[in-house]
C-alpha cells in the first residue's frame, strides 16, 4: 500500500523502479521484516532520485563507475570529487553533494561525510551501512537464479 500511495504522487523514473523493485523484493525469501520495508518505503517516499543514486554510488564505487563506463578518480581529494565525476548531474554542487550526503548519514545509511582528504582508495570505498545497504538491495532490480 505505501508503494502505491507514493507512486500516486511521483513520476521520477528513478524512484518508480526503486519502488516497483521494491514491490519485487518485498515478497523474495531474503525480503526484509514488514517493518524495515515500510521504513524504506518512507525513505524512498522522502528521498530524491539524487539521494537514491547518490547511495547506490556508495554502495559499491568500482561497481557503479564500470557499469556507467566512467573513469574512476585516481588522486586523493575530498569525496564531493567522486560523486561530481560519477554523477555528471552534481558536478559543481558541493553544497547539495554535502547536503544529501549529510541526509543519507543521518538517516543511518551512509558512514561518512563528503568532506575532508582521503587517498585516491578512500575516494572509492564503500560508505554504506548496513542498513544502506539492505536499502540499495531492496531498491534494486531482483536477482533471478
């Protein structure tokens, strides 16, 4: 019921495929217990599709940048660099970078901010949580096989 109430008010292509996967993932055997989806489907509800894509990203950099046929950064900086160069959309956004980012880790699902200097290897490792990344696999297209 809630993917219904939300789809009745939203036409992002990208949130109307993270929730018809949701839809999906919602009856699978490894399908989260009715309260953590109805806490996702809040999420996603609440949620841009850049907050959604921003946590995708995260949830496995090296997986996002080949299957999108993007060069990974190579140099240490601060992580607002990785998201402009896999999200062509944010580049030039520092401040809405920040601002999502600092939602998602409020909401539990991201482990650190977009700020400060890591190695060219901190600027692609994974910064979801385990709970982001139960969200990222219920959000997702279902395994078949």
């Amino acid at each position: 019921m809630s993917a219904a109430r939300t789809v009745e008010h939203t036409h992002q292509k990208d949130k109307l495929d993270a929730l018809r996967n949701a839809v999906l993932n919602s009856v699978g055997p490894d399908a989260p217990d009715a309260d953590t989806q109805s806490i996702f489907m809040n999420m996603v509800d609440r949620f841009t599709p850049s907050h959604l894509r921003m946590l995708a990203l995260w949830d496995d950099p090296p997986a996002w940048f080949a299957s999108h046929s993007l060069p990974q950064p190579t140099s240490s900086g601060n992580r607002a660099r990785t998201v402009e160069a896999a999200l062509p959309e944010m580049q030039g956004r520092g401040q809405l970078i920040a601002l999502i980012a600092s939602e998602l880790k409020t909401a539990q699902l991201l482990a650190a901010d977009m700020t400060g200097m890591v190695s060219g290897q901190g600027m692609m490792q994974r910064l979801t949580t385990d709970f982001g990344r139960q969200l990222v696999r219920f959000i997702s297209p279902p395994h078949v096989g």
